[in-house]
C-alpha cells in the first residue's frame, strides 16, 4: 500500500489569494436580474420536472420574472378592491379579495379563468330574469294587456 501524491496539485490559500476573493461578493440569479422571487430556486425545479433535456439559467430568470410580475398585478389589483371598499387600511389581503380583484380585471381573469381560489368564493351576480320586475314595468303591461 504506497500513497503518492504531487505537492504541485495542492495549493494552499496564501494571504495575497485569500484578499483577493475577500473583494468580491457573489450574487445571485435573482439579485443580478433584479428580481424578488428565487430565480435558482425556480430553475432547480424546472430541471426535477423534466420538461426539457436542458434548462438554461435565463429560462429560470425569465420565468421567475414572469411570476414576479403576475404576482405584483394581483396583489396590486386586490389592494385597491379593498380600498374602494375602505376595507384596505392595512389589513390583510384575503383569499375574497383576490378572488374578486381577479374576476373583475379583464387581463388576469382572463389568465386565470380556469382556477379556483380556496375560500374565495363567488362574485356577486343576479341573473337577469331572475332579478325583481319594477313596480312600474308591471302597471305597463297589466294596461296594455286585456283582462278576460
């Protein structure tokens, strides 16, 4: 049993080496596009689903950036629902909210016509022919119509 090993392979971390990575921070996907949500995070889970043979690091960015501007536009929407029903002075954003600012912007109700929010419930809306004849409505039609 002989163990052989090269001096040149190791290298050990000199004073001037170790200064020099002291200066610079590494920064992540998300910090260097600018974004909140975890861009390698989204990545990672791209590769386990194995959608593709490959995902590149700016799929991940692009796609993070995608879901953080989602994200903004429903949040945004949600929180003037819920100051137009002065209900918004720094409360919380319930599933109702969203579930009403959703179904009342044309482009992310569009967008998330298919989904169903938990404990969001429905938007309020009366049928036509379901809704009370005006007191008015009715003495047109009982004059214009004989009695037999």
């Amino acid at each position: 049993l002989s163990l052989s090993f090269s001096l040149h392979t190791l290298e050990m971390a000199t004073p001037k080496r170790a200064s020099k990575r002291v200066g610079k921070k590494s920064k992540s996907l998300a910090a260097k596009a600018g974004l909140t949500l975890p861009a390698a995070r989204i990545g990672s889970q791209l590769r386990m689903a194995r959608y593709t043979a490959r995902v590149s690091p700016s799929a991940a960015v692009y796609m993070a950036a995608v879901a953080e501007y989602i994200l903004k536009e429903t949040l945004y929407a949600s929180m003037n629902g819920m100051e137009a029903k002065k209900k918004g002075r720094g409360g919380r954003v319930t599933p109702r909210a969203l579930t009403l600012a959703v179904r009342h912007d044309a482009d992310l109700g569009e967008l998330l016509k298919d989904v169903t929010l938990s404990k969001g419930g429905v938007v309020p809306n009366v049928a036509k022919a379901l809704e009370r004849k005006s007191k008015k409505a009715s003495k047109k039609r009982a004059s214009a119509t004989p009695r037999v």
